[in-house]
C-alpha cells in the first residue's frame, strides 16, 4: 500500500473504476447474448432488444470502456446477423 496520502487516493479511485468498467462489459456481453438468442428464437422483442443493444455499446465506446472500432465491429455483426435472419 502506498504511503503518499493522493497515491492512496488514486489507487482506490482507480480500482473503483475498474469496478464500473467490469460492470459495464459485463452488461454488454450479457445484452449481445441476449440479443443474438432472441435473433435466433425470431422472438418478437429482437429489434427492440438490437436497438438497447446497440445504445448500451455505443455508450461504452463514448466513456471509453472499449474502443470506438470494437463497438462499431459488434454493432455490426449484430446487425449484419439480424438482417441474415430476417431473411
């Protein structure tokens, strides 16, 4: 444990942010999982549930959770498997 009173601080900030960050990736997995069954039961709330999809990934990149090219990389195998069910 450091003995600097602001490294204290920044230690403990920074594993409550690791926190926020696991919950957040845990949502999107949990949300893509979601989606991708309800895609393949053809399930009437999928779209629905894409578009939650979509905004729960789109505010992780903005926060920096992941990186801007990884969420658009998921949003569009999200999409691209929703339009090849639809089909």
């Amino acid at each position: 444990m450091p003995n600097i009173k602001s490294v204290v601080k920044d230690v403990k900030k920074s594993r409550e942010r690791r926190l926020r960050n696991l919950a957040a990736k845990s949502k999107i997995k949990t949300f893509v999982k979601k989606t991708k069954i309800a895609q393949d039961k053809k399930a009437e709330g999928a779209a629905a549930l894409l578009h939650e999809t979509v905004s729960i990934v789109d505010k992780a990149a903005k926060r920096g959770i992941i990186h801007p090219n990884a969420a658009a990389r998921r949003k569009s195998r999200l999409m691209k498997r929703a339009i090849a069910k639809q089909a």
